[in-house]
C-alpha cells in the first residue's frame, strides 16, 4: 500500500522527544524504515522557534523529491512576513502547496480580522492549510468559527485527540467538503470505520505526526481497519493526492 504522509516534521526542538528525528537523513531513514512513500514536512523551528527560520530551513529538502515542503505563516498586519499576494507568490514560485498554522504558540487568533486576507487566498487557490488541534484558540469552537467564515477553505486538522472527536468533526465533514482530519490520534476502537461508514473516506488523510507520534501504530490501524481497499487507498495516499493537485502550480 502506497503512503503519503501528510503531518511530518524534523529539526532539533526545545524540549527532547524519546526518538528523535534531527536530519533530514533521519527522517527519510524513518520513512523508509516505516514504509512511508512521500511526506508534507516542516521544520520543528517554525513551531518552536520562529516560523520565518523554520522556513528558510526547509530549503534543504529541495534535495528530496519524495519529500514536499510546508511553509508555516502567521498575520500578514504585524508586519513580520510579506503581504497575503506576496506571499502566494512565493508559495507559487517554490512550488510550496500546503500551509501551516500554528495560531496558540505563536499567539494570534485564526480568523477574518488577523488573517482574513491569507485565509481567502488559500480558500481561492485551493491551498490545504494544517492546524494542530490543541493549537487552535478555543479549541474546536474556534474551528467551527474559521469554517463558518471561509467555507471553501481546504483545512486539515492534526492531532485530534485519542479519546475520540467524532461528535466535534463528523458535523464539519458533512457540512464542509474541505473539511478534514488526520489519523494522528484517531486511536479509539473502531473510529476509523466509524467515520469512513457515516461520513465517507474523503474526509480524512493519512498523516503520523512524526516524531511526536511513531508511524506504525497509524500505519496499523489504517492496514487492519474494517474499510473497503478503495477507502483504505484514498486515505493512504489518494485524498492528499486530490488536494495537492487542485492547486494551480
């Protein structure tokens, strides 16, 4: 079964994780040890540390083809990144094709007044924008408030929780068709089923975590879940497929 990997990142952090994935060449060596076609990655500075070194360290994956940057931005009016069409503009000349957002740790709110003038151009450009939930303000109320403003927007939520959301994210799944999560922390019994059965295959990506979360438990769970082969595939690889090739460059 092919696998892209759609949450992955690497870089020394602030705090020490058991498996550490410092290079590069340690990532693709996890990969290739867990199987792992392609990935979307970022640099654990951009989180950590400051977004704008975090993207300027990303420069070094342009070596890796099987790997597909992500470039992390935060509001355009503190003045401390290029205005929203510059931005694009950038995005489009590297070939960069999915954001992320990291609003909590980096202390802004995600929404119309902050970052209204990015969040239309992703909507408009069909750019798949990643947020870690726990990193939302207000958690899945903050959520609902971005798809209720920007309802084309193509949003991908990391790191759901393992308890199990369902209730929070099968509302927005059938309400939003660019609304999606990963399966990092999609952990209780049957959950996986469970969404493929009562809101379809479409809504959800393949996406570890790594190296906060180890692959193979996601790896296993989405090999054993009791979902047909063309489910199975689209979550593996297809969905993020579809969206990465909606983008015009």
């Amino acid at each position: 079964m092919k696998l892209f990997d759609c949450d992955i990142a690497y870089g020394r952090g602030t705090f020490a994780l058991p498996r550490e994935v410092e290079t590069l060449e340690d990532l693709v060596a996890e990969l290739d040890h867990c199987g792992i076609d392609q990935g979307l990655v970022w640099h654990r500075d951009a989180r950590e540390r400051d977004f704008d070194a975090g993207n300027r360290r990303l420069v070094e994956a342009d070596a890796y083809p099987r790997l597909h940057p992500v470039r992390t931005f935060v509001p355009t009016c503190c003045e401390e990144m290029p205005a929203a069409e510059d931005f694009i503009r950038h995005l489009r000349a590297d070939g960069v094709r999915a954001v992320r957002a990291f609003p909590a740790p980096h202390r802004f709110v995600l929404g119309p007044v902050a970052c209204g003038d990015l969040l239309d151009l992703f909507a408009a450009y069909s750019i798949p924008l990643l947020v870690p939930l726990q990193d939302m303000p207000g958690i899945w109320s903050g959520v609902y408030d971005v798809m209720r403003n920007f309802p084309r927007l193509t949003l991908i939520m990391t790191e759901t929780g393992c308890w199990g959301e369902d209730r929070y994210f099968r509302p927005l799944m059938k309400t939003y068709p660019g609304f999606y999560v990963t399966t990092s922390r999609l952990e209780t019994a049957g959950q996986l089923k469970g969404i493929v059965d009562k809101a379809g295959p479409e809504h959800v990506l393949f996406g570890s975590g790594l190296p906060f979360n180890y692959p193979g438990g996601y790896i296993l769970m989405l090999m054993r879940a009791d979902v047909d082969e063309d489910a199975r595939e689209a979550i593996a690889h297809g969905n993020i497929e579809r969206l990465l090739g909606e983008v015009p460059w």
